[in-house]
C-alpha cells in the first residue's frame, strides 16, 4: 500500500499559524490539493485536521471521498464512508481491505510525523507557500526520526509557488 503525503507549507515549514489558521494556502494549491483527492479516492487525516475539515466544510464537493481520520478516541456519528483508525498502520489497513492501493496522507503535523517515523511515507508533494512564520503548527511535530528523500519533480503553481515532489529512500 503506497502512502503519498500532500502538504501546503511556509516556506520555513509550518502548515498553519498558532490557533490554526491555514489562510496563507493559496487557491491554487487548494485546487491541487483538491485535485489529488479526487484522483486518489481517499485520505487518511489526523483527528485535529479532521474536526477543522469537518468544521469548515472543506469536504464539501468530496462526499465519494473514503475518509481515515485517525484517534485513539472514538468518534461519534460519522458519514457512512468516514472511518476512524487507531493507528497510521491500521488506517492503512482500512484501505487497503476497500481495494485501494494507495493513499492520501493529508496531515496534520502529528499525524505526518506519526506516518513518517513508522516509515510509512513513500511520497511527498509540498506546495511552498511564499510565506516564514515565527511559530505555528510544524509540517511533522518534533520527534526523534528521520527520512532521506530524493528529489522527483518540480513544477511552479504559479508565479509566486513551486510544488516540489520527493520520493522517500527506505532503510
Ligand atoms: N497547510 C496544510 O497543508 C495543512 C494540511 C492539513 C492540516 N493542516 C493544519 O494542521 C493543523 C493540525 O495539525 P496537528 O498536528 O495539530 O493535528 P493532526 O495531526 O491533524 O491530529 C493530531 C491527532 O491525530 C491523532 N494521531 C496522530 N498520530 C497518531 C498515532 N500515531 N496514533 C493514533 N492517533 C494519532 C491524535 O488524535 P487523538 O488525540 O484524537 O487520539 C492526535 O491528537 C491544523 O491547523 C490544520 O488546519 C494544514
């Protein structure tokens, strides 16, 4: 089961401000973004990023979307095809049983780092926003791990963005 991260970051790494705020995520890294859930189906998310999507109905217009959102809580009503997973491996499992045979990793920064330190990442999109924040909510949390990557591709959004495109070298 390939495991494909996609991230919209400063420049400097954060993917949102202190007390969440993800303004800075210009329209065309959303529309790529959105893009790439569609193309891939389904997406695993932490529960933090889950609640804000739910919250601010991000989803709306990806209700085929197969959802993971990932908690050692249980969640209450859910979407028929929402599902909560209690692990980065299990979320993966869930998956994999509904035929899928890759997935969106679509953060946050715990649930990166999580994925990462399990060696589960096996690609990375980030879309570079022009943008250093002082503080806010790291690309993956802080933890004792570490992952080599090889540069696959690079290509500009638009006149102020580049996605850049790795591929993790495994161990
Ligand atoms: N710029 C972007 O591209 C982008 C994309 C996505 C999200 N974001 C932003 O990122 C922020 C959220 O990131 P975050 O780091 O605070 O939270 P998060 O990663 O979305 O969610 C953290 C939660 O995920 C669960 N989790 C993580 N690792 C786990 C593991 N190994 N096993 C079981 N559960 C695990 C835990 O849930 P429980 O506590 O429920 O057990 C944990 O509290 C938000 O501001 C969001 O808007 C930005």
């Amino acid at each position: 089961m390939k495991a494909i991260l996609y991230m919209a970051p400063t420049l400097n790494g954060f993917i949102a401000k202190l007390g969440d705020d993800t303004g800075f995520v210009s329209k065309n890294s959303w529309k790529s973004y959105r893009q790439m859930i569609k193309k891939a189906k389904c997406m695993i998310v932490g529960s933090r990023t889950y609640k804000i999507m739910i919250e601010a109905e991000d989803l709306k217009g990806l209700e085929k979307t197969v959802v993971v959102a990932v908690s050692k809580k249980p969640f209450k009503a859910l979407p028929k095809n929402h599902f909560v997973a209690k692990s980065p491996k299990q979320a993966l499992q869930i998956l994999k049983r509904q035929g899928f045979k890759s997935a969106l990793v679509a953060g946050g920064g715990a649930l990166n780092a999580s994925f990462l330190k399990e060696g589960l990442i096996d690609e990375i999109f980030l879309d570079v926003e022009p943008l250093v924040l002082g503080n806010g909510i790291r690309l993956f949390a802080e933890g004792n791990f570490e992952a080599k990557l090889k540069l696959a591709g690079v290509k500009k959004l638009s006149r102020n963005e580049v996605q850049l495109h790795y591929k993790v070298l495994k161990k």
